[in-house]
C-alpha cells in the first residue's frame, strides 16, 4: 500500500473515533477485556441504548 493510501485509511480511522462511529468497536473490545464470556449486544440494541442515554444525559452531546 502506498503511502497516500496508508494516510486516508489512518485519517478515516481517526475520523470514524471522533464521529464515534467505532463506538461499538469500542464496546465489543471493552466487554472481551474487562467481561470475559458475557455475550454482547446486538449492534442495533447497542445503537438504539446510546441513542436514548444521548437523549436522557444532555450532557454528552454538544447540540
């Protein structure tokens, strides 16, 4: 791979963790690390929960 081709798969990584687009990524990594065996959620589920703590915790959004 060339290098231009390395900078926008690390700029669409980097971009992907401040939208928290790898939010869920994120989430399957922690469960593996920190809860061995515990089944994850479904990714949907997982949306839908943060969308609604979104909406419960004003807080966490900047709009």
């Amino acid at each position: 791979m060339n290098a231009l081709a390395v900078g926008l798969v690390k700029a669409g990584r980097y971009l992907k963790a401040v939208m928290g687009d790898n939010a869920y990524e994120v989430y399957l990594a922690h469960l593996a690390a920190a809860h061995p065996g515990t089944p994850p959620m479904l990714e949907r589920l997982f949306w839908r929960e943060r969308d609604d703590e979104q909406d419960r915790n004003l807080q966490c959004r900047c709009c």
